[in-house]
C-alpha cells in the first residue's frame, strides 16, 4: 500500500534535502502506508488499519483482543 505525494509537497521536500525518487530507486512520489490486517482462517478481514503517518500505530492489546474473538 502506497500513497502519491502532491505535486505541491515535492518542492518542499526537495528544498529539505528530502529526494524520495532516489531513495525508492526508481521515479516515483510514493511513500508506504502503515497497514494492519487481521484475517480469520476463511480469509474474512476482521480488522484493518492503515495510516500514511508510519509514528502511528495500533494498540497491541487491541488487536490481541479481536485475535482471542
């Protein structure tokens, strides 16, 4: 899971040294998206989260709660 970086921010990341194309490897604007997904045995998702903010994450005890479900 990837996101595309606004054409407006690229300027202000190059300006702070920040070139993603060359840290991806390649020519795109992307950057990863955090994602959690619990699945049960028959591929059911019972949970999904994703955030583009990779500092944030969900709590452990939550997802061990739906796990023990």
């Amino acid at each position: 899971l990837v996101f595309q970086i606004e054409e407006k921010v690229k300027a202000a990341y190059l300006s702070k040294g920040l070139n993603i194309p060359k840290c991806n490897g390649d020519d795109s604007w992307e950057l990863p998206l955090t994602a959690v997904f619990l699945m049960d045995k028959q591929h059911t998702v019972l949970y999904e989260w994703t955030k583009s903010d990779y500092l944030q994450r969900p709590e452990p005890s939550d997802l061990l709660e739906i796990i023990k479900k």
